[in-house]
C-alpha cells in the first residue's frame, strides 16, 4: 500500500538515519554537555568547511539569526533596511523590531526574488542594508545586488533560510554558495528546512573574522568575557542535541538537495505533458545564475482558482500549502513603521496566485502521479 501523501516526511527522513542520529544524541546525554558543548563546536566546524571556509556562529533560531545580524551591524533607529515584500514574516519583522524602517519592494513573479532593479526603487538617504531573500530554495541574482551594494556603502544581509546548498554562478564562472556572498548570511534549522534539526535551531554566516567575533558576542548577552557586557546583547544559542542532530544530516544535505530537484524535474515533466495544463498553472522557473535545491515546489495558478484547486487536492487527500497569502505590505503589523518603494503589484498577484505541492526527500514518482492526476481533473 502507498504511503500517504505528506508536504513533508521528516519520519520517513529520520529512519534512513535514525542510528547516526540515535547515537549522536545519547554521545550528547551521556556527556551532559546540553549547551555550547563538543556537539556545537563540531557542528559549526563542519558547516564552515560546508560553507566555503566561512565563519559560522550557530544561533537558537532564523529569525534570531537576522536581527543578531542586524544589530552585529550596528544599525539605529530611523535607519532604513530594504527588504522584499513577499516572504516569510521574520525578514520582515526582526527590522521593526529593532526600530528600523523596513522598505518594501517588489520581487519578480518569475523567481520570486527580488532583482537589483526593485532594490533601485526602494534606495534613499537613509538606506543602510538590504535583505536579498533566496526564497524557495534559488539564489536571487546575486551579482549586480553586490555591485549595487557596494556602490552605495550598503549592508548585504543574504536570508539563505530556504535556500542553503544552493550555488550561485557569477558572470566570470566562479561559483559561490548561497548564504556566503553578502556581508552576512543567515539561516533557520526549523525541522522542515532542507537541513533541518529535531527542534529549533539556526546560523549566521561571514567572511569577516571581526565581524563574526561581534555575532559571537551579541549572541552572547553581548559579552566576550563573562559577566563582562561591552553592548547590548541577547541570549541565542544552539544547543547541543540538535547540533548533533544537525552534524548527521548536514552529511546527507546534497543528497538531499540532489533529491528534491530530481524530484521537482519529474513535477514539471509530467505537469508540462499535459499541454492544456499550462494555461492554467506555471510551474517554477530555474534561473540560469542559480541551481535550485526546492526547499518549495510552487506553482502560479491562474485565473483566481488557486483555492479551489486547493480544496479539490484536499478533497482527494492531497496536502498543498500557501506561502504566504497576504504580502508584509498589507500586514496589520507594518501598516505604520513601512516605506513602500512600489506600488507592489507582484508581490500582490503572487500572493493571491501561489500554491506548493508536496516536496521532501521521500517523495515518490508514484505519490507524485497522484498529485498530477488531481491537478488534471481538477482542469479538465
């Protein structure tokens, strides 16, 4: 019998590793090592060679990860962060909380990213750092953000939560991982992440030795020395059952990775087999700068049916998901601290248009035939 179709099968995942991670857990209990211990140094060790020799200061969550990045930056009240305006909520909502000004702009309903061209319009005086977000696993088009970034002394604070494995190729051919390239990069652990911990969990990333040593330290209550503070800090910190959780999968995340692009290929196969399916629905788009590792496999549905084809998947006893329903424009917490750069008309058709299929590691060919075989007579 078929196994039930799942968005994602994080116990299916865990039993084809389940004696590295049971071993690695009880290494963690029988040290007793539970915070900052041998786990945690060995984990961010490891993802620092993963991540082409970059600083790594592992953190308790993503959303931790961007505003200690922010605030590692030294950013003040009434500074401004340019941010896109279709994602997740926590690139958003970390900028407001510390009192800056988040300004709002559109993304390319394409990619999803934002492109230099939208970080234009929202560019002012007061304009001190941009948050590129790799949503749904591709990079955005990294090159002439940087130039852009660099030219106007700006911050380059890469949201690499959806998106870490993800390669991006520069006009020269030299390819640099997701997450490494800005000034610095963030990520989630949250379990259903292409590298996910059995908790909550995150890191930041840098090139900049200096800088790292002030994430350390504004992770840390703001103190080098203990019970020494030099600024104000917060308590974020990975601890170590998750890392060793962690330090197994981070072993298999290409495979991973590798898994879930072959199986978004074998999606847009059969979805583009059915010709009149694509007047319908557009099935994601892979930029040439960019490998994509599909944390999401996300369609645009056309002519206002996306929640109908939702319900008539769920009916069927198929899960879908959308991310996210309403841009962080209309949101009720960001009526009155934002700076909208644009009228926003992508983000808003995206939000109003996007739906995700199911995508994890253990996705079968058959589960997805299923899921095609839905999607088509919900359009016939």
């Amino acid at each position: 019998m078929e196994q039930k179709i799942q968005m994602i099968d994080l116990k299916g995942q865990y039993l084809k590793i389940r004696t590295e991670v049971d071993a690695g857990i009880q290494e963690v209990i029988d040290s007793s090592a539970f915070i900052g211990g041998p786990a945690v140094k060995d984990f961010a060790a490891h993802l620092s060679a993963y991540m082409d020799g970059c600083h790594v200061v592992p953190c308790a969550n993503g959303t931790d990860a961007l505003q200690i990045a922010l605030m590692a930056l030294g950013l003040k009240p009434g500074d401004e962060v340019i941010v896109p305006a279709f994602t997740y909520v926590a690139s958003a909502e970390v900028i407001g909380l510390l009192g800056l000004t988040p300004v709002m702009v559109d993304v390319d309903p394409r990619t999803f990213n934002v492109t230099v061209e939208n970080l234009r319009k929202g560019l002012s005086a007061n304009t001190k750092a941009i948050i590129p977000v790799h949503l749904f696993g591709q990079s955005c088009d990294m090159e002439p953000i940087l130039a852009f970034a660099r030219e106007n002394g700006l911050y380059v604070v890469e949201d690499n939560a959806q998106a870490i494995g993800a390669e991006y190729t520069f006009s020269d051919g030299h390819r640099e991982k997701t997450g490494t390239m800005g000034t610095i990069g963030c990520t989630s652990f949250f379990p259903t992440k292409n590298l996910g911990c059995y908790g909550d969990g995150g890191a930041l990333f840098t090139r900049d030795e200096v800088l790292a040593e002030r994430i350390r330290m504004v992770a840390n209550h703001g103190q080098v020395v203990k019970y020494h503070h030099k600024v104000i800090g917060c308590n974020s910190r990975l601890d170590s059952i998750q890392a060793a959780v962690l330090d197994v999968k981070l072993k298999h995340l290409d495979d991973y990775c590798q898994a879930r692009h072959e199986a978004a290929a074998y999606y847009t196969k059969r979805l583009k087999a059915f010709d009149p399916l694509e007047q319908h629905v557009v099935a994601p788009f892979e930029a040439s700068y960019s490998t994509h590792v599909y944390h999401q496999y996300t369609l645009l549905v056309k002519e206002g049916r996306r929640d109908a084809l939702r319900e008539h998947l769920a009916s069927k006893g198929i899960p879908s998901m959308v991310y996210y329903p309403l841009p962080l424009q209309e949101q009720e917490a960001f009526r009155h601290i934002t700076r909208a750069a644009e009228l926003l008309e992508a983000s808003k058709q995206c939000a109003a248009s996007v739906l995700s299929l199911p995508m994890h590691t253990e996705l079968t060919h058959a589960m997805q035939d299923e899921i095609i075989a839905a999607i088509v007579s919900f359009f016939k």
